[in-house]
C-alpha cells in the first residue's frame, strides 16, 4: 500500500514538473528571458515585461502551449508562476483524457 503512495506521489512530481516545464517555456518565449530564472515564487515584480500586455500575451502562449482556453477568472487568479501552475492544473483536471 505504501509503495502504492509512492508511485503516485512520484507521478504527481513528474506530472507537476513537466507542466512547470511547459509553463517556463511559455514564459520563455513571451518574455525572451531564460526559463531557468523563473520559479513557482515568480511574480510579476521579477519580469519587467510582466505587465498587463505582457500577462495577455503569455496567456495565450499557455493557451496554446496546453490547448486550453481561460476565462477572465482564471487570467486574475494568475499573480504567480505557483498561481498559474494551479490554474492550467485545474484546467487539464476537468478535461477529459489530458495528458500533461
């Protein structure tokens, strides 16, 4: 039973590390920065080009990036990398068959 636990909170660090993945490199190719500098603690306060254009335009670079679709709820709860990361997680939850 353990083992069980494990295996899926192993799963769900893979599956949580390959969507910040896509996410930096979302970030990465809005903001033209290196991906490497972003962290789940990442604000707009550390991209200068994280205003309210550039919030827009990385938007649609998640949007694309998971083939998703967010309302002006989700784009408001997005004040943070770790926010974002929760926001497109619940995303993929509700539609059906995703892989991330």
């Amino acid at each position: 039973m353990a083992e069980e636990n494990t295996d899926w909170r192993e799963k769900g660090n893979l599956i949580m590390e390959e969507l910040l993945a896509k996410v930096k490199a979302a970030f990465s190719s809005t903001f033209d920065i290196d991906p490497q500098t972003i962290t789940l603690d990442s604000t707009p306060n550390d991209i200068p080009a994280w205003d309210s254009m550039g919030h827009v335009e990385l938007a649609s670079g998640l949007e694309r990036a998971f083939g998703l679709s967010f309302d002006v709820d989700d784009l408001m709860a997005m004040e943070n990398v770790k926010e974002i990361c929760r926001v497109v997680q619940s995303k993929l939850g509700k539609v059906q068959g995703v892989r991330v």
